[in-house]
C-alpha cells in the first residue's frame, strides 16, 4: 500500500481574527497559510497526495460512514458505554457539541483548505517539472475533489446547508442553503472538468493512492479522471433535479448526458456486470505508521433487524447480511450482521470504499431516466444491475411511483453501507417520517439530517439555529 502525504496546506489551527466573535474562527474559515514559492515537482505531488489523504478521513468518519447508515434504518451500533449512538439517532436528535452532530465537519474543510491553497500556488509550479498539460490535469483532480469534499458536506446536513469557505484569509463565509450549495458544487465539478479536457491527455505528475489505478481503471490519466468528475457531476445533478423546493429543470436531461459520458458512451443495458466494480476508491491500512482500518469492522455494528426481510427471493445481495450473535440496547435488539462487520475477519480491516464506481453509475442513470420520464431506458439499467444478483427483470414501469421503489431496493442493496447513499435517496422521496417508515424506538424522530457544529454556532455570536441563504 502506498502511504499517503499529510503535507497540507492548512490544518485545524484556526486563527484569531472573526467577524463575530474575537477569541475563535468557525471550523471552516480559511487562514492565512499559504502555497509560497514556485511548486516543485515534489511539491505538487505532495500536497495533492494531502488533499486526497483528508477525502479519505472524511469518507472514513463514523458519521457518513455509520451514523448516517443508522439514521437510514440498515445498521445500528449498540455500545453499553456510548449510548448516543441510539439515543441521537434513533431515539432523539443529535447534539452539536458532541461526535454524533459534529461529525464530517472539520475534516471536509480541511481538505477544502488544502485543495483551494494547492490550486492557487499551480499557475507558479517549475515549468521544467510540471509541464503546463500536468498543471491542468492536477487542477482538474483538485477541482473534483474540492466538490466531492463539499457534496461529502451536505450529503449528512441537507437543507440545513453547509459552510461556504471563502478564499480570503481569517474570514467568516455564508451558510449555503441546499439548492445554491449544490449549484456551487455543480460549477466546481464543471471548471474541473473544464482543466481535465484542457490537459489534452496529460497524466498527473504524480503516482496517486493504490485506490486510483488497482480497480480496473487508472485515474492518474486525464482522459479516465474526466468519466471520474462527469460520474460525479451527475451524481449531484439526479440531486438537483430532486430537490423539494428549487428543482432545477434541466438537471436530469444533463445527469444522463453526464452519466453516460461516465460509462463511456454506453446505451442504457449494455454496461456488463464484470465492470460494476470498476472505479476509483479509499483504501485502507491496518497498522503500523499509517495505521487507517476501515472502521465499520466493528463488534458492535450489526444491521437493523428489518433489514433480512427486506431482500426479494433469490437475490444474491442477501449474503451481505449474516447470523450475529444477539446484541442489544436502548430498545433496540439485533441478531443479524453486515458481513463487512464482522470482527472475526481480519480482511474486514483492508476492504475499501468506493469513491464512485460503474454500478452506482448505472443505477444514478437509472434513477435520471426514471425521473426523466425514459421509463424504457431506466428500467434497462435498472436490470443490468437487478438480473446480476439472480433475479428476474421488471417490467418497463408504468408511472414514476413504481419505478423509483424499483430503484430505490436496486441502489439499497447494491451500495450497502459503502456510504450515505440510502440516506439521501430517502430523504429525496419523502421516505423518513412517521406513517412511511416503521419507529424504531418510542419517540423515534425521524432524523433526515445532522445538525450544524457547535464550532459553526460559536463564532457566529453562539447562534444554534443557524439560518441559511
């Protein structure tokens, strides 16, 4: 395994200087450190290598990771001595002070740090050591991921909007509601897609993580990091298009342009089972100096009770689950596990995430067709991924209320807990409330979202009920 760089160019240090409040910035202001100097060759590759270091802490945290699998009814996480993992997730809200309503926060604007100090300080870099294709190529991945890590944001705090980092120093940025945080992210995508076509086949002038090139595709490329970032702009644009209050018309006209161009041009059914796997992911490494398990091989994780009976009859995706040993707590009772939990398997510690891969992408199109109206082409995706597991075709759907739970138990059970990707697909369709879905505990509050940090609130005069614009 390849070891990562933590070169970043800014860490948690926060500054003294704030609009509201003089002793504290919030989490997310930039500080006054800076790319000085030309960037070297080695330079470029380091910070670029602490950029994709900080993507990966964030996709690793217990709250994307875990909590948001609890609040989306497939796991739970029952520990005698850390109760909140129930009582502010099932049982009630989550706190902003503590790891449940705080989590993926800092570390995503760390990483937005990094990667808006690294693209600032690349116009300078050694011409002799970063050829000016190079340049645009690093700016491209940077660019990408600088949107991920914004996307990774508001995936766990929705319409409750996320922090816009502003490029001045010290300084204190708007709380972007939903549809404009998407728009932004949208237009990041965009501008490195933009440097990515503009590198004319020009590869990174770095070697980066084992996750970008041991999964059938190799993203140290330009050509391949564009199927990368358009994957990834239609991901958010299927979320554009589903927004409850803004939606954006055209979006899932382009999320199928997008998400073909992600498949290589492929038409809807012709993308084959043995590439479902393909794609760029975040590795992981247990022990020694760069010590990164996978944090979900945990004895205490075990799938939510409903979650067995959920599967449809011969669907192979079923022996995600497995007999556990019967745990429980705070009202809520489990005998059955993801297999990835599993601390009995030492493997569990190495399995990787994936960033984005072909099966999301072909379910993502699914769902644009769906919601476009292309009932035929979705249902033709759709059963790319659907007759792979063993199980028969649908029929093309007759109106858009059959085909999105068609697509929702697709995407379910394919993308099990390798992210917040049921979360947001319940939230889109209204799915998380009472009457819909089952309480799981008494007073079950239905949680859709985390709450804003304590560490956003305080510099902003201690407000808690941060309004966003």
């Amino acid at each position: 395994m390849r070891k990562y760089s933590i070169a970043l160019v800014a860490g948690l240090a926060l500054a003294s200087a704030c609009i509201d409040n003089p002793i504290v910035n919030p989490v997310d202001s930039p500080t006054t450190d800076a790319v000085s100097g030309a960037l070297t060759g080695a330079g470029v590759q380091a910070l670029s290598l602490g950029v994709l270091a900080q993507d990966r802490l964030l996709a690793r945290e217990t709250t994307p990771l875990i909590l948001a699998n609890v609040y989306s009814r497939d796991i739970v996480r029952i520990d005698p001595n850390e109760p909140r993992y129930v009582t502010e997730t099932l049982g009630g809200t989550a706190d902003p002070a503590s790891f449940s309503g705080s989590g993926g926060w800092g570390q995503g604007y760390t990483a937005i740090r990094a990667a808006t100090a690294l693209l600032a300080g690349l116009p300078g870099a050694v011409p002799s050591q970063v050829s000016a294709g190079q340049q645009k190529a690093t700016a491209g991945l940077i660019l990408t991921f600088k949107g991920l890590d914004y996307y990774r944001l508001l995936e766990l705090r929705d319409t409750l909007g996320i922090a816009y980092q502003p490029l001045a120093a010290d300084s204190v940025g708007a709380i972007m509601c939903k549809g404009r945080a998407l728009d932004y992210i949208a237009a990041l995508l965009d501008s490195g897609n933009t440097a990515l076509v503009a590198a004319a086949g020009a590869s990174l002038p770095f070697t980066p993580p084992t996750g970008f090139s041991a999964y059938g595709r190799d993203y140290s490329t330009s050509a391949n990091l564009i199927l990368l970032n358009r994957g990834l702009k239609g991901k958010v644009d299927v979320y554009r298009g589903l927004q409850h209050t803004s939606p954006v018309a055209t979006a899932f006209a382009a999320a199928i342009t997008e998400l073909t161009a992600a498949l290589g041009g492929a038409a809807p059914g012709a993308v084959p089972a043995s590439s479902f796997k393909t794609g760029a992911y975040v590795t992981f490494v247990a022990g020694g100096t760069e010590n990164t398990p996978n944090p979900i091989d945990d004895s205490r994780i075990g799938a939510n009770a409903r979650v067995a009976a959920a599967f449809q009859a011969g669907d192979t995706r079923a022996s995600k689950i497995i007999p556990r040993s019967t745990i429980a707590g705070s009202g809520i009772t489990t005998s059955i596990n993801y297999i990835g939990a599993a601390t009995s398997n030492n493997a569990n510690l190495l399995v990787p995430i994936a960033i984005l891969r072909d099966e999301e992408v072909v379910l993502l199109r699914a769902q644009a067709y769906f919601e476009a109206g292309q009932f035929a082409n979705g249902a033709a995706d759709l059963n790319s991924v659907r007759t792979s597991y063993g199980l028969a075709a649908i029929a093309v759907p007759a109106d858009i209320a059959t085909a999105r739970t068609a697509l929702m138990y697709e995407k379910r059970f394919s993308l099990f807990m390798e992210g917040p990707q049921h979360l947001v697909d319940m939230r889109a369709y209204g799915l998380l409330k009472a009457g819909v879905t089952p309480a799981e505990v008494t007073g079950d509050p239905f949680n859709t979202a985390f709450p804003i940090p304590k560490t956003e609130a305080d510099p902003r005069g201690g407000r808690q009920n941060l309004t966003c614009s």
